[in-house]
C-alpha cells in the first residue's frame, strides 16, 4: 500500500503544479525556467548523495569504464536529453502562464500516445491492434480539437513532443541509475543556461515571493515527487504507475475549468472524452499484450 500511496501522492502533486506556477505569470518563462534549474540542480545533486548515495558511486564508476566510443554516445545522449528536458520545461510554464493550464493537461494526455508512436518509428517496437486503435482516437480527438483551438494544440503537441523525444533517448543501453541520469541532465541543463541569464528580462523585480516559489517547483514539484515515482516502481509494475500517471493531467485539467475558470465548449468536451476513452483503450490494450507475453513465456518453460 505504502508504494501505491507514494505514487499516487506523487502525481497529485504533480497535477496541481499550476497552483505554484500561475503566480510566476508576471515574469518571463526563461527567467523561471533558468532559477528552476539552478535550483533544482543544486537540490538534486544534494540529494543523489545524501539519499542516492550508492547508486551514485556505482553509477559514476560505470562510466569511468566505458570506453571512448560507449563515453561519446553517452555525452551525445546526456546533451541532447538535457536540450529536450529544457525545451520542455521552457515550453510548459510559457504555455502555462501565458496560454493556458488547460492546453498544459492536453500535453501530457496525448504525451504516453506520442511517445509510444516514436518507440515505433525508432526503436522498432510494435503497436497491437487495441493500442493502434487507441492512437486513431486520440487522432481524432486532435482533429476536433484543431477546428477553432488550433494554436492551443499546436502549443500542447510542441510540450507533449518535446517530452516524448526526451523519454525516447532514456530508453539506451547504458547502465546508469535513473535518478543520476536525470540529475546529470539538470545540471547539464543548468550550464547550458546559465549564459541566457544575461539577456533575460529583468524590468520586473524579483521578490522573495519570487524565489520562495521557485524553489518550492524545484524541491517539491521536481524532487519530491521524482523520489516518489522511484520508491513506488521498487513495488509496483511500470504499467500502473503509467496509469496512475493520468492522475497529473487530469488535475490539471479539472483545475483550469473549475479554479481558473478557463473556458471550454461542447467540441472539447467531447475531444477530451475521446482522449480519456483512449487512454483507457491503449492501457488495457497494453496489459492485455503483457499478461498473454507472459503467459507465452511460463508455457515455454514448462515445456
């Protein structure tokens, strides 16, 4: 029980992120995004010793044995998943503060799907009949969702791509723990904008309101719930801490219609229904492929 409550913790917390970051909407999305980072940075790499510390030693000794070639391909990956982290992050508090929350829980509805679409086209893993059929609803749904709300999707779909290519590149080779991963990302991240500080927006004056929030989104929108997700996977299977992961924008999306009172009409009503139904397609479309997997695999060893 206490895995399924720190996943479900987890994303609730997650799912209510716009109530930290809404108040932020009078600064720019870079200059949240650069002091986001440097905290989080910071606060994770404390935590990866303090918390992680075993995993970490065991991780850093992992690269020093890799060889020249296998170091490249990691530092390509580490750079390139650091751009999209970034870019995504940059991408979901402008869409947020300045678009809308609800355009934000459209992103990580349709995310899971997208991504699952690029596994196909790049890794080469195969889609059933359920999960294809989920991918032609939420197709659908997008469709609905583009006559006269075209640049709230445009702006989810840059969010939910960004995120996919950045989950994309984690599925690698390298022997690397999770959590260190991430934090190496951050603080790649962190360097890479640490020289935008210069030409960001400093007509509005940061107050301690300012950097309070900031770091309540580094330690407890980014930290806290990442440790959780972590220690739930230690006794819960992938797939349903994946749907519980539904919780986060579904929150978000009942937060924008009934807290910011962000306007929706019957079309999109009926266009997220058809993403709902889609992700409850694809999810039991998925663990009905798992279970007959390993029921294939239990008969072959008994044979």
């Amino acid at each position: 029980m206490k895995y399924y409550t720190s996943a479900l913790l987890g994303f609730i917390i997650w799912g209510t992120f716009a109530l930290v970051l809404k108040p932020l909407s009078a600064f720019g999305a870079l200059d949240i995004l650069i002091h986001r980072v440097i905290f989080a940075a910071i606060s994770i790499v404390i935590a990866c010793f303090l918390f992680r510390r075993k995993q970490t030693l065991a991780s850093i000794h992992y690269i020093k044995t890799l060889d020249r070639k296998g170091q490249l391909k990691l530092i390509a990956n580490v750079v390139s998943s650091a751009v999209f982290l970034a870019f995504n992050w940059f991408s979901f508090i402008y869409v947020m503060n300045a678009i809308s929350v609800n355009a934000t829980s459209l992103a990580y509805l349709i995310c899971p799907i997208l991504t699952t679409i690029l596994a196909s086209i790049f890794l080469n893993e195969k889609l059933n009949n359920g999960q294809w059929l989920a991918v032609v609803l939420a197709a659908l749904s997008c469709v609905i969702l583009a006559y006269g709300h075209f640049m709230d999707l445009f702006y989810s779909m840059i969010i939910a791509l960004s995120y996919a290519f950045y989950l994309i590149l984690q599925k690698n080779s390298f022997q690397i723990d999770k959590f260190f991963s991430l934090t190496i990302h951050i603080v790649v991240s962190m360097f890479l904008l640490l020289p935008l500080l210069s030409i960001v927006d400093t007509a509005t004056v940061k107050t301690n309101e300012f950097y309070w929030l900031v770091l309540i989104i580094a330690v407890g929108y980014t930290i806290i719930p990442l440790f959780m997700n972590i220690f739930a996977l230690k006794g819960l299977d992938s797939s349903v801490v994946g749907i519980l992961m539904y919780l986060n924008p579904i929150i978000s999306f009942f937060l924008a219609v009934f807290y910011y009172h962000e306007p929706i009409n019957t079309q999109q009503i009926i266009a997220f229904s058809m993403i709902m139904l889609a992700i409850l397609v694809f999810n039991i479309a998925y663990i009905y492929e798992r279970k007959r997997k390993l029921g294939v695999q239990t008969i072959k060893h008994e044979l």
